[in-house]
C-alpha cells in the first residue's frame, strides 16, 4: 500500500511538473516597441511624402549680384575735355588736339616755359588760327589735309613739319611762334611790329614783304613770306 501511494506521487509530481514546461513555453510573447518610434507603415508614407514634397518645391537659385548700369551721358550733357583724354592716345593723335593755354606752344621767347604774357596773347594766336584754317581748308577745321590745301604747295610743306600730309593747328600755332621769334629779334621799340628802319634793309624788300602795304611787318606776313621761301 506504501509503495502504491509512494509511486502515485511520483506520477502526479511528473504530470505538475510537466504541465508547468508546456504553459511556460506556448505563452503568447508581448512585442515591446519604443513608445517613440513610427510604426514601419508610418516610416514608409513620412519618407514618400518628403520626397514628394522636395520634388515638388523649386529648386534654390543662388542670389546673383546685379550687373552695373552702364555709365550714361545725359542729354544736353558737355562732352568730356579731350584733353582729359589725351593720356590714352599716339602721338599723333595728341597733336590734333586743340592746344591749352599752358601748351609750350605758346612759348613765344624760346625759354621753355609758358609765362603769363603769353598765356594772355593765346587767344589772339587761337583766333589767328581759326581764319587761317576758314581761309585755307575746305570746310574751315584743322586737320587740313593736303588736297584740300588752299595755297600753295611749298606754304603747306613748310608748316606741316612732320610730313604727314595734314596741317594741324597745333602744327600752324608752332610756325606761328617762329614767326614772332624773328619778329622779336628785329622789333627794337618791341610794339609788335617791323619798321622799315628796324627791318635794316632795302625799301624795296620791305615793300614787298608787306602783305597789306601798312608800312608795317606783323607776324602773319612774315608766316606767309617764310611759307614762301622768301625771308
């Protein structure tokens, strides 16, 4: 009877501990998921849904700085001085230029500089200039070129000193100072003008270089008698 109840219990230890085994190992697990984290659908539409988004916003243009307005010249606006401009161009073009009071030019005593009388008699060789131009070019403006000549050949020659076939102002006020050089070199009285007593030589050559027959030499006649040849 006490190996029958002994055995019984041994059966009935098996079967609890059994049971026990089977539960522990067919319970349900429970998924433990971050209470942050998007479920895997949710992931999927967020990341569809931004690249719909950035292909739909326009692409980002780099700010360009604006080109700068061209410079301009208003109407009725004075042209720049070309003298101003004077550093940019030849040699030759600058002795196109009308020349400035200060120009040596006008030096008229051969000294090399420009003093203030003859900044002041500036003007009267300008002006000596325009009528020559308006008497011997076609159209009363320097350069005037040589088929336009309206003079002699050997006049022409003489004063375009650089023998390029165009008589500038600057080329004429220059033979112009010569001019008045020689004039000053006679002109004992120093009134601007030759005598037939400050001339020194025969009536009759006086006579003839006198232009106008004033009983006077001034420069423009001597610039015309040593365009010539005859001084």
């Amino acid at each position: 009877m006490t190996k029958r109840l002994a055995m019984l219990g041994a059966l009935m230890a098996v079967l609890i501990i059994t049971w026990l085994l089977v539960d522990d190992t067919t319970a349900t697990p429970v998924a433990v998921q971050p209470v942050f984290a998007p479920a895997p659908s949710e992931r999927v539409e967020s990341v569809r849904s931004g690249a719909l988004e950035r292909a739909a916003a326009p692409p980002e243009v780099p700010a360009v700085s604006p080109a700068p307005e061209p410079v301009k010249t208003a109407v009725g606006e004075r042209a720049p001085d070309p003298r101003q401009l004077a550093v940019a161009l030849t040699q030759q073009q600058q002795a196109w230029l009308p020349p400035a009071p200060t120009d040596l030019v006008f030096d008229l005593d051969g000294d090399h500089r420009v003093e203030p009388d003859e900044q002041a008699r500036a003007a009267e060789l300008l002006e000596r200039a325009h009528q020559f131009a308006g008497n011997r070019s076609a159209d009363g403006t320097y350069p005037i070129l040589k088929p336009d000549f309206r003079g002699s050949g050997r006049l022409f020659r003489a004063m375009d000193t650089d023998a390029d076939g165009a008589l500038t102002e600057r080329e004429f006020l220059a033979f112009e100072a010569d001019s008045i050089r020689e004039l000053r070199r006679c002109d004992q009285n120093a009134d601007g003008a030759l005598s037939k007593a400050e001339f020194g030589h025969l009536d009759s050559r006086f006579d003839y270089l006198d232009e106008d027959h004033d009983g006077a030499l001034y420069a423009w006649e001597i610039t015309l008698m040593r365009g010539r040849g005859k001084w």
